[in-house]
C-alpha cells in the first residue's frame, strides 16, 4: 500500500510551512485568531484540494475524449456547521468551462466519471458532506 | 451558516491555481499524469490541511497555558488504497516539540482538546480514515 507523506513546520505567531514532495505551502489564519493572514487557511486548503482533484480528472478525460476546450474552473462553496470541531456538511462544485455544445454530453460524463469512480478527493469529502455537482457552459 | 468558497482556474497541462481568500495555492500532478510536477499534488495538499488546522490549534491552547516551547512540527503519514476512487484510510500524525518535561502534560491535553473538540479538519479525516496521534518530545 502506497504512502504519502507530509511534513509541517511552526513557523511563528500561526503560520506553518508544508512540506509537499519538496513543494512549500504556507498556511496563516486571521487577525482573529493570532494569525497575519499571510497564506491561506488549513480549513479552505481542503476546498482547492478537491477542486483541483477533481480538475485534473476532467482535463485528462477530456484529453483522452479529444475534445477541445478553453476557459475552465471550478467553483467550490461549502457550508461550515456551527460548533466545534467547526466541518464542512454541504458542498457544491460549480464546473465551468467553454467547449462546443456537441461536446456538452462528453463533459457531463467526464464529471460522472471523475465523481463516481476516480476522484479519491471526493469520495472522502462524500464520508462527512452531501456533495453537490453543477455544470455551466460559458458562451 | 457561515459559507466558504474557493475559484480554481485552470492553468495549462494539469496545472490548476486556487485563489484562496486572495491568496494563490497552485497544484500540479507528475508527468506519469501529464503534469510537471511544478507544485503540490491536490490529494497530499489535505494532509499539509490537516497538520496546519490541528497545529494551529495546539500553538494556540498552549500560548494560552503560557507553555514555552520550541521546535514544532507535525509529520503526517497516511496511507492510500489500492482500487479507485484512491483514498487515505490509515492516518497518523505525529507532533514533535521541545518543550519543558514539566508541561508534558499541557501538551497532551492541547492535542486531545485539539483532537477531540476544536479541529474541524480531524474531524472530517475520522469519517473516512483511521486517525492516530504520537507525541514526540525533543531534547
């Protein structure tokens, strides 16, 4: 079984630098809590985790599909429950992307795919949130 | 109910920048995946997610039991499932400090209040992995 592992290191006040596969990621939180708001949050870290999860499923896909496109992101907005430990219970991922409406049914299955079957990212967000999935073609 | 929200553009080859709060955290994949391997991949950066949210945490309960310490980092290794949809289903962290042996005792109690009670981000590793925790004192 393949292992993956990540080393983190205090820096001062809240800040901490991950060590990724020898890719430094600085995470910070606000004011409010100690922090300087230099990088971003651990919380919201896990939100561009999945999108970018997610992201590269659909590139490759499409890749594979050859279907040309242009333009696309992907928008993640996730509800945070009130009391502590504070976790995210419903999540929605907004696709969007350019690409000919031919192609429309290929990209609806390329996110099929990526959700059902290869995206590990959000199989585990699945475990503690309903996860939402919406599609909008840019003109 | 607070909402969090994340944009990820869609770079070129598989590279992906999320704009987090304003700050950019750019992820890439290696080039057995056609990427480039320029920046962490998506599912490694939740393990950086989950040692800054439980790190801050600690830094925070301790500076509040006015603990001296020093030297601080977070390990975290997790391991990944053969089949898809790939996840983490076996993970541990493990905090290293020095710190005087005097307040051992403050800093077990900071990870299980962490553990137990604030860090939203170990919560939502529980409903899918196995989460282990190890203290390690440095000299």
């Amino acid at each position: 079984m393949a292992t993956h592992s990540v080393s983190t290191v205090f820096n001062d006040h809240m800040a901490f630098t991950a060590n990724i596969s020898g890719h430094n990621v600085r995470m910070d939180t606000t004011p409010d809590d100690g922090g300087e708001d230099s990088a971003p949050s651990p919380k919201r870290l896990m939100l561009a985790s999945l999108a970018g999860c997610t992201g590269m499923d659909i590139v490759m896909i499409l890749n594979k599909m050859k279907v040309v496109f242009s333009d696309f992101s992907i928008d993640v907005d996730a509800s945070v429950t009130e009391e502590h430990p504070k976790i995210y219970n419903k999540v929605k991922l907004t696709y969007k992307i350019k690409l000919d409406v031919a192609d429309q049914g290929k990209m609806e299955k390329a996110v099929s795919l990526s959700q059902d079957k290869y995206c590990g990212v959000s199989a585990m967000f699945r475990a503690f949130a309903d996860l939402q999935t919406e599609i909008r073609y840019l003109d």
